[in-house]
C-alpha cells in the first residue's frame, strides 16, 4: 500500500534521508495539476522539463537500487516480517510481484560488484533499463578474464548507453570480447554459439492447431541454421511464379500466402517422391470402403497394381461362394428339388465339416447319495413305532364377570 501525504524517512538522520526528504518537499506541490499549469510550457521548454525528469527519474532508480541491494545482503525485510525483498515490495508499494523480483535481481547484481553503473544513473547518464541491459551483459563473460579487463568492459558499456538503447547495448555484446580481449574471444564465441545452438535445438517446437474455420494455424520455433535453410527453400519456391515481367501468375495473394502455397509444395514433392514415414513397417495408407455389389459391377475393369493383369468378373463371387456355402433358406429359394425330412435320408455333411467330427464323450459322474428326510407321519417315532396322537388340552376359560351398579 503506497502512503500518500507522509515521509517515512522524515526522522531518519543521513544525508540521502535528509536530500529524499527535501526533495519531497518540493515535488509535491509541484505535481499537482491544479496548481502547476505544465500547458503554459512551449515545446522546447517541455523537452528540456523531460530530460531533467529523467535524469531526477535515474537518480532515484540509482538510490533504489543501492538500497535494495543493502537489504537483499543483510535480509533486512526477512528479519522483521518473515517476507522477502521482492515480497515486502510487492506488499507495501504499487508495483507489481513481477517488477519487484526485476528490481530485486537488478539490485542484487549492482551491489558492490559494478559500482560505475550506479554512479553513472546518479548521473543521469545511465536509465535503469540500460543498467538492466550492461549487467546482463557483464554476467555472460568468461570467468577467466581479470579485474581489470571486466573494469574495462563495464567502461565501455557505459559509454556506449549515450547513444545505444538497452536492445543496441545488448547486440554490441558479441563484440565486447574482441575488443578488450581478443586473445580469447574466438574460442569463447565458438563456446557460446554452440552452447546457443544446443539450447535452441533443445527448445524448437512446431504447433498445428484447428482453428474452427476449416484452416489450421501453424507457430514454431527452430534453431537459426535451419530456419535460414527453410526460409531460403520457400522463399524459393514462392518467387517462382513470377513471370518475365516481373509480375506474379496469381495477383491476388499476398506474399505469406505463397509462403504457405511454397510450404504445401514441399510437403507434395516429399510424398509423391515415396519418401514418407514408416509406421509399423508399411508407409501410411488410405482404406476406401466400397459395396459389394458395386465392387462385383465395376471389378471388370479393374487390374493389378504393378502387373496390370485385368481381374475376371466371377472369380471373387466364385470364390466367395465356395468359402461361404448358402443358408437354409437360400438353398429352399433357389434349389427346386424337395428336401428329404427323414433322418435317415439327410445328406451327410462333407468330411472337413465340424458335425462329421466324432464327438468327444464325458463320463457321468455317479448319482449323489438320496438326503435322509423326515418321518413322513408324525405320529411315528424314531424308531418307527406309531404313537398316537395326543390333542393338545384346552385351556379352561373363567366365565365373564358379571357388572355390578355400586350401591348408592
């Protein structure tokens, strides 16, 4: 939460506490827009205003810095609030989590290892980006070059940041090393281009994904060797339809059209020269159903693939008609002789057939012993005597009490 109207550092006794404070004092009243009338300021005038703010925005970005780096080392925030730095910031100021790890890390890589970078934003000469862009810089040299050559590095950087932005400061980074130590600034070249070809391999990807509309949109990333090949093929291939008056053959598509119309030709040139992938050990294949009926009518002009031998109309119906003998009810329709109902007079299946097989027989097992019921009377005991039947005695019924009128 960000406190308005307030200076916490009001009761501190330093000479940066003392110059923030002042410098509050001042900026207050002077960023209010009721107050100051920054429209009365003509074009030069607003110019010059903004390099001052920048240069006053630097300058604070450079005591930021220094003192986020102080309470990164000592663990200030840990100790009395059991919060990180990036944390705390993020709890207590309007930044966002994000931009307090940047600011964390920037700070933590400043702190007493590139001193000339945070006097040269004190200066205004350096803007906290570009400070981002020389540390990031400085970490991806060698660790075997001396103090003095890193010195020098962080010198040139800075003299540099005048007239190169943070994206400018990071492209001259590749000739850094050829100029304060060319000794070992081939081999180390080598070194990161391979270790940036291996990352980038480890890292190329290729998406296809339906977007809904009948299209399919294609995003990758591939190492900087071949996207280079693949550009030059496609670029190749989609020049070609130019004719000899400079004109394109089709001239209502654009240039990334014809980049996918190039991209589709690779693809049908590598198919139909019989270089497609194996799968299982057969290349990949189409299956077209088709009924049997139009098959039997259209088989007469159809011939073998590699032998061109012409296929005969009643060989596959003949031969289906051998493996699949007709039904009974087939057989009633198209055979006009009657059918013996005797079972004496039936036809005897063929020898391959499953029914002349003999059939195996499996023994009965013997019948179970009969269970030992009951007597089926019971009036006959255990021994089998007959007892007579004994009724069971009635019980005797007291007669009803008689309901007497109580005596008045």
């Amino acid at each position: 939460m960000m406190t308005t109207g307030v200076t916490p550092a009001a009761g501190v006794d330093h000479p940066v506490a003392h110059a923030l404070v002042d410098a509050l004092g001042l900026l207050r009243p002077a960023g209010d827009p009721a107050v100051v009338k920054l429209w009365q300021l003509g074009d030069d005038q607003c110019l010059t205003t903004m390099l001052t703010v920048l240069d006053v925005e630097a300058a604070v970005a450079a005591i930021k810095l220094q003192l986020l780096g102080v309470m990164e080392e000592r663990q200030v925030t840990q100790h009395a609030t059991n919060l990180g730095t990036a944390s705390w910031l993020n709890g207590t100021t309007a930044s966002s989590l994000q931009a307090a790890y940047r600011d964390t890390g920037l700070a933590r890589g400043l702190h007493r290892r590139f001193p000339a970078i945070v006097t040269a934003m004190a200066a205004g000469a350096v803007s906290a980006e570009q400070a981002a862009a020389i540390v990031g810089v400085l970490k991806k040299l060698p660790e075997d070059l001396s103090v003095e050559q890193v010195k020098a590095a962080e010198a040139m950087m800075i003299g540099f940041a005048a007239g190169h932005g943070p994206k400018g400061l990071r492209d001259l980074a590749r000739h850094l090393l050829n100029v304060i130590a060319p000794e070992i600034a081939e081999q180390a070249e080598a070194a990161a281009l391979e270790a940036q070809d291996r990352e980038a391999r480890k890292n190329q990807y290729l998406r296809l994904r339906d977007d809904g509309d009948g299209s399919v949109a294609i995003a990758g990333k591939l190492p900087a060797a071949d996207g280079e090949a693949l550009r030059a093929v496609v670029d190749a291939i989609a020049t070609s339809s130019k004719t000899g008056d400079g004109s394109w053959s089709e001239p209502g598509l654009s240039y990334e059209a014809r980049r996918a119309q190039a991209l589709m030709t690779l693809v049908h040139a590598y198919h139909a020269g019989g270089h497609g992938p194996r799968h299982g050990g057969d290349r990949p294949r189409v299956t077209v159903l088709v009924n049997y009926e139009d098959l039997l009518r259209g088989v007469a002009g159809a011939t073998l693939l590699g032998s061109n031998t012409r296929i005969s109309q009643r060989s596959p119906s003949a031969r289906l008609r051998r493996r699949h003998p007709p039904r009974r009810h087939e057989e009633r329709l198209t055979d006009p002789r009657p059918r013996p109902h005797h079972p004496t007079l039936r036809r005897r299946p063929p020898a391959g057939h499953r029914a002349a097989r003999p059939r195996m027989r499996v023994p009965r097992l013997p019948p179970r012993p009969a269970r030992l019921r009951r007597p089926p009377h019971p009036t006959l005991d255990r021994h089998g005597a007959h007892q007579p039947r004994q009724r069971r005695p009635a019980l005797p019924h007291a007669p009803p009490a008689r309901r007497t009128r109580p005596a008045c």
